[in-house]
C-alpha cells in the first residue's frame, strides 16, 4: 500500500504541501495538465528551487494575472464538478473544500452554502488544493498521514481585519485533531493547509511503519522567526507491518456504570479501526462496586482514532495509555487439505518450528456445513499439524 506522511515541524500551508508534492518528484507537467482541466484561467503556476538552512526545497506560488472574484462554496463546487478532473481529483478537492465551507459558516455564523471565501477562495487556494488531489492521485497514495500540528499566537491580517492567531477558522477545522502550542508570534497552519491534512489524512500521529521511498520538502512563503527552517516534509513509501519486535500504544480505563452488552459493537468498531486487540476484563471497583476493565492495543499511529471511539461509545470519561514493546512471531494464512475439502489456517513460525493453527470462524464453517463436531474439525486440523510441524 502506498502511503505517505505528512511532517508538519513547521506547520502547513497549501503552497508548502503542493512544493513538497513537486519536490518528491511529481512532474510539473502532469500538474499542469490536471489544473488545465479546470475552468479558471489568467493565473500561472511558478516554482522554484530553494535551500533553506542547508535543505534543498521546493517553493511554489501562484501569480494572477486579474482580479478574481470572491467566491460562494456552491460556487466553488459548480466549478469542480462540472470540470473535466477525474472524479478521484474531484472527490478529494469537494471534501477538502466543504471542510472549510463548514469552518467558515461556523466561524462567522451563516450558511456553508453561502460562505465567500476570501483569501482562501482565491485561484491560489483552488490550485494549491486541485493541484495537492492531483498530486497525491499521481503518486497512487492510498493513504495519508500526518503529524499533530504546531499552533502559534499573535495576529493575522486577512479581509475581516486582524485576528487572532490560530485563525478562527484553523481552530474550527482541527476540532478532534491533536495539536501543540509553540511560542512563536507568526502563522504557521494556514486554513487552506489544516483543511487539507484533515480531510485527506487517514490519522494524526507519529511516523507510521513504512518503507521509505521519496522524501521532499515544500518552502513557506516566509522566514521563521526563530530561524528554524519553514519546510513543509512529505515521505512517500510502502506500508510495512514489523513481523517481530514492534511499538504499540496500550489503552486503558475502568468502566462501573456502561452496560457490557455494548462490547461486542464497541469491540467491531474498533477493530475496523485496525485495532491489534480488545479485551475487557471484570474488576473490583473503589466501594465495592463491580466493574470492568477495557484494554486496547493499538499501532501508535492509530491510537487517536482509536480513543476517540472508546470515548464516543462508552461512558469513559477518561483513557490511560501508554507505549510498550511487543514482539509477534512471522506468521500467514494458507489452504490446507481435509476430508471436508480445503479450508484455511494460520500458518506461524515459531523459534522451534512450524505450526498450523485452526482458525475459529473457519471450523465452525465446516462444523455447520456437513454436520460434524466443532471438535472433529480441530481434531483434523492438529493431525495435519503433527505431520508438518517438525522442522
């Protein structure tokens, strides 16, 4: 699975997302071409190389030859939809775009059908976001993820005057999105560019396991005034799940009022969030009181999702967590001959030898199927396994 993680050390505009694109080697060519297919004209795309303290960089920018219009969102999406974008392209820019209807109505208290967008509705933010779908459709990245975000302080100059830094909007758009304050007086999360990792990212966390294969680096518009360098980081690569001695994040809390029978659809939630393991234990509770104890464990980098649902979805009003080191033996699924026809099994290396292991579901298919003891089906799948298992 192609994959591709979005480091954003010093924040993230739509620019700085389209530079890094550019920069990991997508053909300004193949943007152009995409952007070509929208009916907006009389702008043109400029890039350049840069080295900001020491690292080669990508900027990118936008310069518009007249005046445009400010636009609605029902605007904004009559011109998406009736372009000639492939509806992959046309999907993602529609999600990213509504995210920021949403924010804006939210912030200045009308309708997202009739929110004007401003700066972020200008031709540059149509190209930065079309040209990130086209980007991200170009490299066949399945899935994107992305770092928790620096938030500033200070004062920002937009068409509603000066305002506070996170810009309101920022602030609507990374509701539930985990983030982290930095002293520094300049904007570094533009809208444009939180509405982009938060409608396309998959989750919020650190590195994800992954095979690296392109790294590149999109430039800000300005200097950071500390002097760190304004780089937007994007690594492209292969998913990779660690076989042996792997990181999880271990999740916990106690619950004395939240009825079990909830935990069969809590436990099917999270495990369609990739969940590791669910279980839930029974404990003696302070007065007295019976109760239980959820535990979850999770690949870092899905841990939010994963918190986010326990909370929605029980009465927990509080998680622990932590990360621990686990080590798992390399292990697939094949087809195994039976008297009942083939059927599957787990396939696990150990230190000593190889083992066969039943898989549950897929007795009790063949159980139900010809009429035979579950015990019957295991009782077969452990003979096959005496015969292989020696090494």
């Amino acid at each position: 699975m192609k994959i591709t993680y979005a480091d954003c050390f010093s924040g993230v505009s739509g620019d700085m997302f389209l530079g890094a694109l550019l920069d990991c080697g997508l053909p300004e060519n193949v943007l152009l071409e995409g952007l070509a297919l929208l009916p907006i004209d009389n702008y043109d795309v400029k890039t350049e190389k840069k080295k900001i303290n020491g690292l080669a960089a990508t900027r990118c920018h936008i310069e518009i030859s007249e005046h445009q219009p400010h636009r609605t969102w029902k605007t904004i999406r009559q011109i998406i939809k009736n372009s000639r974008l492939t509806d992959t392209v046309k999907e993602k820019t529609l999600n990213v775009f509504e995210l920021l209807a949403r924010a804006e109505a939210g912030v200045h208290g009308c309708s997202a059908e009739d929110v004007h967008f401003h700066e972020i509705g200008g031709v540059d933010a149509i190209i930065d976001i079309v040209g990130a779908a086209i980007g991200l459709n170009y490299f066949g990245i399945e899935n994107l993820f992305c770092s928790p975000l620096p938030m500033t302080r200070g004062w920002v100059k937009c068409a509603h005057g000066d305002l506070p830094l996170p810009a309101p909007a920022v602030c609507e758009i990374l509701k539930d999105v985990p983030v982290y304050g930095l002293d520094l007086d300049q904007e570094l999360v533009t809208p444009t560019g939180a509405a982009l990792v938060t409608a396309l990212s998959e989750s919020f966390g650190n590195f994800p396991p992954m095979t690296i294969a392109k790294t590149g680096y999109g430039a800000g518009s300005h200097q950071r005034n500390d002097g760190r360098p304004n780089l937007l980081r994007l690594v492209i690569g292969e998913n990779a799940r660690m076989d042996e001695v792997q990181e999880v994040e271990v999740i916990e809390t106690h619950l004395d009022d939240w009825s079990p029978e909830g935990f069969p659809y809590l436990a099917e939630q999270l495990f369609r969030r990739q969940a590791l393991d669910v279980a839930i234990m029974p404990i003696q509770m302070k007065k007295g009181r019976p109760g239980f104890m959820l535990r979850v464990i999770s690949e870092p980098e899905q841990a939010w999702e994963l918190k986010k649902i326990i909370l929605m979805e029980t009465t927990a009003i509080g998680l622990r967590y932590r990360r621990e080191k686990r080590w798992t033996l390399p292990r697939e699924k094949i087809t195994i001959p039976t008297r009942w026809g083939d059927m599957q099994v787990k396939k696990v290396e150990t230190p000593e030898s190889t083992e066969f292991y039943p898989e549950y579901e897929e007795c009790c298919r063949i159980a139900r199927k010809f009429g035979v003891p579950l015990k019957s089906v295991y009782a077969e799948v452990n003979r096959y396994d005496a015969t292989k298992s020696t090494r």
